[in-house]
C-alpha cells in the first residue's frame, strides 16, 4: 500500500504517465525513471518479479536517502529475486520493499501505484480514486 509520499515530491509524474511497455520488461527485470532534472528530479524505478508481479518505488533508500542504483540502472541482487542497494548493500523484497538485510532492515521503500493500460506500465491513481478507463490497478 502507497504511504503517498512520492506525490508530494517535485516532478512527480501524474496518473496514467506511460513509464513502458509491458513486453521490454522480461522477467525479472528493473528500469529507472526519471522526471524533471537536477538535485530536486523525480527518480522512481519499477520492478517485475520472476513470476511477473509489478513494483514502484521511489528510487530513494530509507539507510541514508540516497539513489539505490547509484546510477547504474542496476536494481536486482545477483540472483535477481530481490531489490539492492548499491550504496551499502542493503537487500529489500521485490513485493512490498521491506527491508530484510543491511543498514535499515525492517524499514521500507516507498511504493508508487502502478496501473496496466493497454499493454503500458503506466503511473496508477490514488488507492481510493476510481479505476482508470480502460486500466488495471496491478
Ligand atoms: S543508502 Fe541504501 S543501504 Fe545505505
């Protein structure tokens, strides 16, 4: 579930932004994104888990709010199951971005809302706003 703190941060991209299609990302897999530019850019990363689940977070570590890819684009432990960050190797879990190993264990990534529309990841609405037209809240 989304704390909402991502909509409060400069550049956040607004419901229904297209992040990428559906297909360019085999399983498992990661992208960055980024929205605006300089120190204040809006960056948020996806993930897509072995069995295809779809993940938002902020591109933000709880340890030390720095970027978790240093901007490398690399997300994913070796084995690919899990989230890393590059900065001091904390791992966190590809489904809810907790936190199980290194500096901030039990703390949490925060999550943006993801919505499928027509074969896109796109940027999802609010848990409580109504279903995109043609969309699925993932
Ligand atoms: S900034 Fe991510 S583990 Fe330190």
């Amino acid at each position: 579930m989304s704390d909402g703190y991502w909509r409060r941060r400069p550049f956040a991209p607004v419901p229904s932004t297209r992040l990428i299609g559906i297909d360019e990302l085999v399983p498992p897999a990661a992208r960055a994104f980024t929205f605006g530019a300089g120190p204040n850019a809006f960056r948020m990363f996806i993930v897509r888990s072995i069995s295809g689940e779809l993940r938002g977070y902020l591109n933000l570590c709880p340890h030390a709010s720095l970027t978790l890819d240093r901007d490398s684009g690399e997300f994913l432990t070796p084995d690919r199951d899990a989230i890393f960050c590059r900065q001091h190797c904390a791992i966190f879990s590809m489904l809810d971005g907790r936190c199980f190993s290194g500096a901030c264990e039990g703390e949490y990534l925060h999550p943006i809302e993801l919505a499928l529309i027509d074969g896109w990841v796109c940027i999802g609405s609010r848990p409580n706003d109504p279903p995109e037209s043609g969309g699925a809240a993932i």
